[in-house]
C-alpha cells in the first residue's frame, strides 16, 4: 500500500503561491536537482520522491516530513506494526 500522500504536494504549493517552476527554483536553492515533470509525476501520484528528497520538499511547503504520510501509516509506525 503507498502510504505517501501526493495530493499534499500540489495542495501545499498552491497554498504557497508557487507554480511547479518555482518549486524547482525554489528545491534547487537547497541543493535538490528536481524536474518539472518529475514533480508533476509526484504530484499526480505516478511515483513518489525518494526519502532523501522529503526534507527539501518539506522544507519548502512549510511542513514536516511526516505530512506526506497518512494517519494509519503514522499510527501503525508508532505501535512498530
């Protein structure tokens, strides 16, 4: 089951004002080599972002790593299910 919640992508950036080109300026600031398409792809659930990559994209949408997780994926990591 992929718990990432992709949707979280799109709606962060847009809450955030920022096209997709801006969140590739704005990942490339941090030192995060990121294509359009390849945020388009995460962001329409196609493939996700490896983990390396939450902390940039968490850093940029103003919020933590563990929002792009569902609730039960939390819950069950917290009981170590």
């Amino acid at each position: 089951m992929d718990a990432f919640r992709y949707q979280l992508l799109s709606q962060r950036r847009e809450v955030q004002g920022y096209s997709r080109r801006d969140m590739v300026i704005k990942l490339h600031d941090l030192g995060l080599e990121v294509a359009e398409n390849t945020l388009s792809k995460w962001e329409a659930g196609d493939t996700a972002p490896d983990a390396d990559k939450l902390g940039a994209l968490a850093k940029v949408l103003g919020c933590a790593i563990e929002d792009f997780f569902s609730p039960e994926t939390k819950r069950e990591a917290s009981h170590g299910e």
